[in-house]
C-alpha cells in the first residue's frame, strides 16, 4: 500500500482505520465462512455463511475509498492483511466465533457508525449500508451469547474466555485515547467519536448483555498498541 | 457517424433496455429491483452513465449483473461507452422495489 501524496494526521489516522477496518472485516469473513459447514446445528452453519459473505463484501467495497484518501493498494485481492491476532487464524471452537461477532464485529461495527456521518463521503456512503447489514449479525451474536450462557457448565465457561480473549485484542483496535490524528479526524468531521467513546459504547452494551446472563468478564483497558497494524 | 438522437429519447430506450436485464436470482427486472439508482446519457459523448446498487454489499451476482447492465446499454446504437459507478446511499431497502415487481414476486412465491 503506498501513499501518493503527503498527508496531514488526520487523514493518515483514517488511511490506517479504513485499511485496517476492511483487513479486519476480511478476515472475520473468512473466520465465519471456516464454521459454515461445522456450525452447531444447520441454521447457525447457514447463519455463518450468510455474515461471512457481509464481511467479505464489506471489505470489498471498503478498500476502494482508500483510493480517496490518496492510497494505492498494490493489489485487488482480499488479501486481509494485519488483522487482529484473535483472527488471524482459524478459530477453535463456535465459542471463539461467537466471541469475535459479539467482541471484533462490535468494535469495528461501532467504528463505522462513527463514520456515518463522515465528511469522507465514499466512507459515510458505506458505512451506512455497512450498519443496515451488522444489525442482523448484532442480533446473531447476542442470542448465541445468551444461549451459550444458559447452558451453562464449561460451554459459559468458554464463552466467558473467549469473549475476556478477544476484548483483550479488539479493544486495541481505536488506539490511545489521546491520539492526536485522531483527535484531527474528529475535528475535520471524518468520525465523530473517538477510541475511548468506542470503546466504552461496546463495554456497556457487552456489560449489560452478560450481566442479565449472569456472566462475568473483565473489560478491562487495553495496554500495548501497535499503530501501524493497529493491534 | 449517425447524429445522435435525442437525450430523453435515448434515455428512455435505455430503461427499456434495462427492464429487460433480469436480475440472476430472481426472474424480475434490475428496475424493478430498484438496483439503478440513476441514469445518463451524455450526447456528445455518446456514454451512458448509471449508478448501480445491489441488496447486499456481498451480493454474489454482483458481476453477473454489472456485465448485463453493461452488455444491454452497449447495445443501443447511440452508445459508444458505458460507465457504471456502484454506490451505496441510497441504501438499498424493499422499499426500492417497485410495486408491479412486488406483484410479481408475491406471485413467485417470495415474501417481500
């Protein structure tokens, strides 16, 4: 990916949340689509690969607006890049699966409606198609939560790990709360929150989600961020 | 080189053409779909410009049907290009499919 012009802080912070957002959004694609044919039972197998095939298509359209902020990618493929370490690999249980689109899909789905409104108008025009879309997978992954939950034993047991797992990474994701680019791209319009508004959106609706089931999880801060791989 | 006709004549012969391109998974028109969100036709170039839509941003037929717009608009003989831009607002909802194309697809068996 190479830049063709220079660009101020603001903008260089968006470059890296776009591009990222859609490497991101590629690899869950993948993810879901890896437990479409082992899911627990055919709906939820079907379910996977109804999201996996949103992901991959948000990806898709989510790299051209690189292209409007000055970014070429050196190529077209949905090579997903550095996305999060929690999904970077094939997860290992439908705990794991149902962790990332409760914990990555709710980060980065309350990133784009950040961007709903966004003076980068290509952005703003997906994301608003993005979020019609992510409302299915938010109610996906809220009754699986649920539903794992009152099983109870060591299937509550797990979730409650791998939702701690994937916080833990995914809450990474904003960045400081400080960023000064961000804080720029906040200024200019191109989202209108920032890391610790996004991050405290998600703890409160997975708080009060995993309260009314009795589950416990620390989400706590994050610590140690990489900014060019944003994790 | 033929003069071309006029813009709302070959506009109009356009979404014609475009009524005939069905969409791949349902035998109902890209139209009544509500998948075009616009059309332009630009004389002295002799292009037409449309901004397509799909019902979902991983719609599977997405290339099948960029390629039917585009092969039922380079047919007319008043066009020599064809530019096809995807966008994304208006967002795509069953509010877009108009209403003889609701009938239709009631009659096919396919809630909407």
């Amino acid at each position: 990916m190479t830049t063709g012009r220079c660009t101020d802080a603001a903008t260089t912070t968006m470059i890296s949340l776009v591009g990222s957002l859609a490497d991101n959004k590629s690899a869950l694609g993948r993810r879901y689509g890896e437990w479409a044919v082992s899911a627990p039972t055919i709906e939820s197998a079907v379910a996977a690969a109804a999201m996996a095939q949103d992901e991959l298509g948000h990806a898709r359209s989510t790299y051209p607006v690189l292209a409007k902020l000055g970014v070429t990618r050196d190529e077209e493929t949905l090579d997903p890049g550095h996305p999060l370490h929690a999904i970077a690999h094939e997860l290992p249980d439908w705990a794991s699966v149902i962790a990332a689109n409760l914990v990555v899909d709710g980060i980065l789905t309350t990133f784009v409606a950040s961007a709903r409104e966004s003076s980068i108008e290509p952005l703003a025009q997906r994301a608003r198609k993005i979020l019609q879309e992510e409302g299915a997978h938010r109610r996906h992954a809220e009754a699986w939560t649920r539903r794992l939950a009152r099983a109870g034993g060591s299937d509550r047991d797990l979730l409650a790990t791998r939702i701690a797992q994937m916080w833990t990474d995914a809450a990474r994701w904003p960045g400081p709360d400080d960023h000064p680019g961000y804080g720029e791209a906040i200024d200019q319009g191109m989202v209108s929150e920032g890391p610790a508004a996004i991050r405290g959106r998600v703890r409160s609706w997975l708080t009060d989600l995993l309260d009314a089931e009795g589950v416990k999880v620390r989400l706590g801060e994050p610590t140690g961020w990489g900014e060019e791989e944003r994790r | 080189m033929a003069l071309a006709s006029p813009r709302a004549a070959v506009e109009a012969r356009l979404w014609e053409a475009l009524r005939q391109v069905e969409d791949p998974e349902i035998p109902v028109s890209v139209v009544g779909m509500g998948l075009i969100v616009s059309l332009a036709y630009d004389p002295p170039a002799r292009a037409a410009t449309v901004e397509l839509t799909f019902t979902a941003m991983g719609c599977p037929a997405m290339d099948f049907i960029r390629d039917d717009v585009r092969a039922a608009l380079e047919a007319d003989p008043d066009v020599d290009r064809v530019e096809i831009e995807v966008v994304w607002d208006p967002v795509w909802t069953k509010d877009r499919i108009r209403a003889e194309t609701r009938q239709r697809m009631l009659e096919l068996g396919i809630a909407v």
